[in-house]
C-alpha cells in the first residue's frame, strides 16, 4: 500500500498534490451497523480497474501501468510485470470497512520471478474516485497509513524499512505486523483471513477525528470510527477461521492486528508492484489472489 516508505519521489507527488486539502462537499458514506451475527460468504465480483489517480500516480508518478499487466481467469486476478516499471491493477467495491467482518482470499507470489527487495503487495484502503491525480484529497474520503491495510506485503516492513526476502502482513502507520516464514524469490502461496473483533477486546478507541504519520497530518473535520482489525493465514484452500476460532488466533503472535479508522468511503482492492527501492519492478514477477470472499453484517 501507500506510505512514505514508498520512496522520496512517491511521497513528494502525493505531498505536492493537496493530500489533505478540505472537502467541498460533505460525504457520508458510513452508515451505523446493524448488531448480528453477519451473512454467509460472498465472493466479490474482482472487476479490474486502473486507479490511477488514488494508486497508481501516487505511488510510482507517471510512469506506473496499469493496462496490460493483469490477467483475469475464473476468480484468480495475476499481476505480472511487463516492464521495469511499476505495476498495479485495482478492484473497485462498495463495501464499508464498518460493515465488513471477514475476508478471505488465496494470495501468492511465483517462485523465482521477482527480486529480493521488490516490493509486491495485495492490499486495500477507503477512497472515493477522483477524475484525475490533481483532484483534493478529501481528508474523511480518501488514503491515510490509519484506515490502509497490507493482507500481503513484502520487503517494506517496521519503520518503513526494506527488509530484504521480507514478506508480512503489514500496516501504513499503526498495530503489529507479522513476518512470513516464506521469502519473495521462493515464491509463496496462503490463505488469508482478515476480521474485525466487533467486541473490540484491543480497545481501540471508539472514533477518530485526525491522522499523524511521520511528517503528514490531516484533520477529517469530523469524528471516523474505528475498528479491531485482525489477519490471520494458513494453508490456502479454505478461512483459516470463522466466529470463535477467530477470536482464538486475536492473541497468536503470528496474527497481524491494528485499530483501523473507517473513512466515508468504500474499500479498494489493489494488486501493486512498486519494485525494488527506487521503483524498478522485475520484468515477469507475478503474483496474484483467488477466490476473495467477504462477510458482512
């Protein structure tokens, strides 16, 4: 996902382009949820798309593609390179993170198709669209590290390091990730399971009305909520968890965990391909996810 780890030129395209300029319209998005149980699965349609405005500039500028890059068979979406530049495609939904309470996903990297140190994710945060990269950012409507979450990232890790082979379930700017025994160039393929604790056992606080990360700041000019958010993996094939057994794993080391704030604004999925640390990606490095599914209340 995005941070200012991403690399100086990244974070000096999303800083010079009015990240935290203020709405002109109030968004409300979040509606308060009801309190049951939640539904069965549902897959998620997966439909590509070419964010460029809220991906693919941000991250990686002008030179970041889109088109051309992914394949779409059955319900495995592929990201694979086809140059040294920056790759990524998008999955729009209109899915509320305050509404979701479980998703689940087969991810993977190829074995011996991408680079030591590149950085390759499958990960989502809440924007609204903009017509273009120029567009304001409204603070409550679009990216900050507080309301991202990495369900697959490698090499960039704590502190906005690259960790060389390094693969985790990560955040932008807050809770604890969890490394992977596996490594990038072996390659890797699990299953993913993310959840939210609605009993809120972490006691993240209820709302939130601003975001500091590192040098940036926004106040949302209203009060987020925010959420208990947990990932988990397994073996890939089936959740490597639902209700109780969830709330089992909340206190495994190997569960990545974080209070997530929830914007006015729907969650998009993302497969990206940043490169190694001065964006050059490994022409054929593939990676991709199968089967995502999602529960909501």
């Amino acid at each position: 996902g995005f941070t200012c780890d991403r690399g100086e030129a990244a974070c000096t395209v999303r800083s010079g382009r009015e990240l935290f300029s203020s709405p002109t319209a109030e968004v409300s998005y979040f509606r308060e949820p009801s309190h049951d149980d939640g539904s069965m699965p549902v897959e998620l349609p997966m439909e590509p798309s070419c964010d460029y405005a809220n991906v693919g500039f941000p991250n990686c500028g002008a030179f970041a593609r889109c088109e051309g890059e992914y394949e779409v068979s059955g319900s495995t979406r592929t990201l694979k390179a086809s140059s040294e530049h920056c790759a990524y495609v998008t999955f729009r939904t209109e899915l509320s993170l305050a509404n979701v309470l479980q998703l689940d996903a087969d991810v993977f990297i190829k074995s011996s198709t991408c680079a030591a140190t590149e950085n390759v994710a499958f990960w989502f945060f809440q924007t609204i669209e903009l017509s273009s990269e120029s567009d304001p950012h409204p603070p409550a409507n679009t990216w900050d590290g507080f309301s991202e979450v990495d369900l697959m990232e490698t090499s960039i890790g704590p502190g906005g390091m690259h960790y060389r082979e390094s693969i985790r379930s990560n955040f932008a700017a807050t809770g604890n990730s969890t490394l992977w025994p596996e490594n990038i160039t072996g390659g890797v393929h699990q299953h993913l399971t993310m959840w939210q604790d609605t009993t809120n056992a972490a006691g993240c606080p209820a709302n939130s009305s601003s975001a500091h990360f590192w040098s940036m700041a926004m106040e949302y000019g209203k009060e987020l909520p925010v959420v208990s958010i947990y990932v988990a993996r397994c073996k890939p094939g089936q959740p490597c968890c639902t209700g109780e057994a969830c709330r089992r794993l909340q206190d495994d080391r190997a569960t990545a965990r974080a209070c997530i704030t929830v914007k006015d604004a729907p969650i998009l999925l993302a497969l990206t391909n940043w490169g190694t640390p001065g964006h050059r990606a490994t022409p054929g490095c593939e990676l991709g996810v199968s089967g995502v599914t999602v529960r909501t209340r």
